[in-house]
C-alpha cells in the first residue's frame, strides 16, 4: 500500500506544480523554485516530515523534498554548531543529492546530442 501512496502523493505534487506552469504566467524555472520554497516552509512547520514518512519517495523525491532536506539539514547543523549552521546546514545535507545531479548531467550531455 506504500507504494500507492507514495505514487499518489507524489504525482499530486507533480500535477500542481504542473497546474501552476500551465496556468499562471510563471515559467518553469519559477515553478521550480516555488515548490522549492514551499518544502522549505512546510519542513520549517513541521508539516512536511509527517508527509514524507506517509508518502516517502512519493514526498521526498520531488523538489518540496528538496526544500525539506535543506531545512532538515539546517536544523542539524544549528544543534551541533549554533547560529554557524544557518550557513552549513543546507550544503551539507544536499551536497550528495546535488553531487549526483552534475556528474549525472554531465554525463548526459556526453551522451546527447543537442538540438538545434
């Protein structure tokens, strides 16, 4: 049943985010970072961990995941160094996910041939 959930919750965050390009003058780029901020604000509530141990991967796998991994991260990181984990907390909690994220699109771009 996990997986239902999981692909239920996160193909809701798919359809809003693409409801919300779609439908408001935001281009792509600005949806990204809507939904960026808004996993931010829901971690930073609290609402967004209750979700993601509902949903997992259907929750933490889109970019509101990625906002909750910073926020998580930086919380982290101000219990071990104080106000200093502000700073650290999000890049240190990220830093495998973003990582990947470059060496898996520059291997892409290797392999591809551009358009145009």
């Amino acid at each position: 049943m996990s997986f239902v959930w999981a692909f239920l919750i996160g193909g809701a965050l798919c359809a809003l985010a693409q409801l919300v390009v779609d439908l408001t003058p935001l281009t792509t780029a600005h949806a990204m970072v809507l939904f960026v901020i808004l996993g931010v604000v829901a971690a930073g509530v609290g609402l967004y961990d209750p979700l993601v141990r509902f949903a997992g991967a259907g929750a933490s796998v889109p970019l509101t995941g990625f906002g909750n991994v910073l926020v998580q991260g930086v919380f982290k990181e101000i219990g071990k160094h104080g106000v200093q984990g502000l700073m650290t907390g999000g890049m240190t909690a990220s830093a495998a996910g973003v990582t990947m994220a470059v060496i898996f699109g520059a291997l892409a771009a290797l392999v591809a041939r551009p358009r145009g």
